[in-house]
C-alpha cells in the first residue's frame, strides 16, 4: 500500500468514525492544544502584533511540528503501513466535527419546534458566540444556519482539503490555526493587536476549503442557480473572506435571507443582508441546512480525496522526470 492509498483510507475511517461517534468523549486533543495555547496566551500577551505572531507561530507551529514528528515516528516503527493509517485515521476523526455540528443545530431546532425557546436559547453557544438572550426565535433559527454553513467549512471541508494535501501534519496545522483564531482572532480590546496574525493565517488557511464548501453547496443544494446569484453578488459584503462565499452559498441554496444585525458578548455588529430577496429563517430551515451540510462534507471528502492522489502523483511523475 503505498502513501497515498494509506492517507486516503485513513481520512475514509477517520471520516467514517465522526460519523458514528461525534466528537471524542474525553480528552479531546483540540481542547488539549486549546489549553496549551491559552497558557502560553497569558505568558506572551502583549498588546502588539509582533507579540501575537510569536504565539501564533509557536502555537501552530509546534503543533505541526509535533504531528511530522508523530508521522515520521509511525513510518520508520513498521514496515507495514498501519501505524501510519491509524495515526491519520485518528487525526482525521479528532479533527473533524460535522456530526456534532450536526446534533448541536437540531437540538436547538428540536426546541425550538416544542416552542421552548428558553432551551433554544441555551444550546446555542455550542454553536456560535453570540448572545443568546438578545435573540428571539427566528434569530435563534438564522443563527444556527449561519453557524452550520460557516462550520461546514470550517469543522469539515476546510480540514479534509489540508489532510488530502498534507495529511496529519495538514490537518493538525489547519485545526490548530481555526482554533486560534477563534481564541484570539476576534476584534476584542484584548486582541484587536495580539490575535491579528492568528486571524490572518486562518483566513488564508480557510480559503480552500471556503471556496470548495461554496462550490459544493451551490452544486448539491435545492437551488444551484439562487446560491450562484447570492455568491457573486453578496459574498464580497461580507467582512470575512471566507464565510462570505459558504454564507451567501447557503443563503441562496436555501432560499433565505442570512445575515443582518448580530450581537458578540455586548458588541454589536451590523453585516450586510445576504440573499436579500430570500424569506426569514424558519425553524424547518435549520434541518434543511444540516442536509445540506452533510451532503457537502460527502462530496468534499471524495472531492478531497481524488485531488490530493493526483497531486501526489504528479509530483511523483515530475519526481521521475528530473531524476532521468
């Protein structure tokens, strides 16, 4: 079985295994790099961006780092090539998060339908930072399908583009940075400075991945020529490069409008409206995105697959040729 084979059926298992299982129960690696970065957080903190950069790079940085090590480690124990495939199909299953994304938006749409928005209310933040309190029941709604268009991208797509190319060093890098970025990379008074390079690496390594979930979710949803027409015309409007495409994609596919006045632990955000001409959220909405989602992270993981083997082939041909 040669590298390629064993990359790709690892992502397939560790794919598989979200799947069935979710998320890791206990000593979840992505909350253990988050507890790691955070002590190193209150050692570097300074309000400059050369100090932030500094954490960024040795945050993501030794966490790829640590993940060739871990690579190099399994190949060289076993001529065989399953110490190699369970790393990646371990990796792969730690990394990705769609099917707890996946429970967490009908959870609240489950409250929602039986009217209790109270409950709606408190399982929101597993999804998205914002305050729940402020939100009546079709804001609950929006919110949850804009956080499993923008995590569809973010928790899946994004991750298996880089374990495709890159493999486990590929997706550590990508969810280390992600992480980071979510824990610094917000426009707070304590990281407008420090999380600066976190939030830009994150929109660089984000933008594959954003780009294919766009194209995927215009392709695989209900309304393919609605989420082309919302993409070209409301993506730019957005203030993130890449949850503008998966957001307008999604708002299009779905015939909804997304977007509008948001509120972040007492900051107040005005986006712009995307899809303007789609109807308000409803509850039903959020079950229609979450198909979706699914059926993106499918085709991303084929997608991702097929792409990553021709491009290690074609740098095995170029290999061959300059070594005549």
């Amino acid at each position: 079985m040669g590298a390629a084979d064993v990359r790709v059926r690892g992502i397939l298992l560790g794919f598989a295994a979200d799947a069935l299982l979710g998320d890791p129960r206990r000593g979840h690696p992505v909350a253990v790099f988050g507890r790691a970065a955070g002590a190193l957080e209150r050692r570097l903190w300074r309000d400059h961006r050369g100090a932030g950069a500094l954490h960024t790079l040795l945050a993501a940085g030794g966490a790829v780092a640590a993940a060739g090590a871990a690579c190099r480690a399994a190949r060289s124990r076993a001529a065989a090539p399953l110490p190699e495939l369970v790393l990646t199909a371990a990796t792969t299953w730690a990394v990705l998060g769609g099917t707890s994304l996946t429970r967490e938006a009908r959870a609240v749409c489950g409250a929602l339908e039986a009217g209790d928005l109270e409950l709606a209310r408190e399982r929101l933040p597993a999804l998205c930072g914002r305050d729940p309190q402020r939100l009546e029941a079709p804001e609950v709604a929006r919110a949850v399908v804009e956080s499993v268009a923008e995590n569809t991208s973010d928790a899946v797509v994004g991750a298996l583009v880089w374990g495709a190319l890159a493999g486990v060093p590929g997706l550590v890098g990508f969810r280390a940075v992600n992480t980071l970025d979510a824990m610094v990379g917000h426009r707070s008074s304590r990281h407008r400075r420090f999380g600066w390079a976190a939030a830009r690496l994150d929109d660089v390594a984000g933008g594959p991945g954003a780009r294919l979930t766009a194209v995927l979710a215009t392709l695989a949803g209900p309304d393919p020529r609605g989420a082309l027409h919302s993409w070209r015309a409301d993506a730019r409007r957005h203030p993130s490069p890449n949850a503008g495409p998966v957001e307008a994609s999604f708002a299009g596919a779905l015939g909804v409008r997304l977007g509008g006045t948001l509120a972040y632990g007492g900051r107040v955000e005005h986006r712009p409206v995307l899809n303007a001409s789609g109807r308000d959220v409803r509850s039903a909405d959020i079950e229609r995105a979450v198909r979706l989602s699914r059926r993106v992270g499918q085709l991303a993981l084929v997608t991702s697959c097929l792409t990553g083997a021709a491009v290690r082939r074609l740098r095995r041909a170029r290999a061959a040729g300059g070594a005549r």
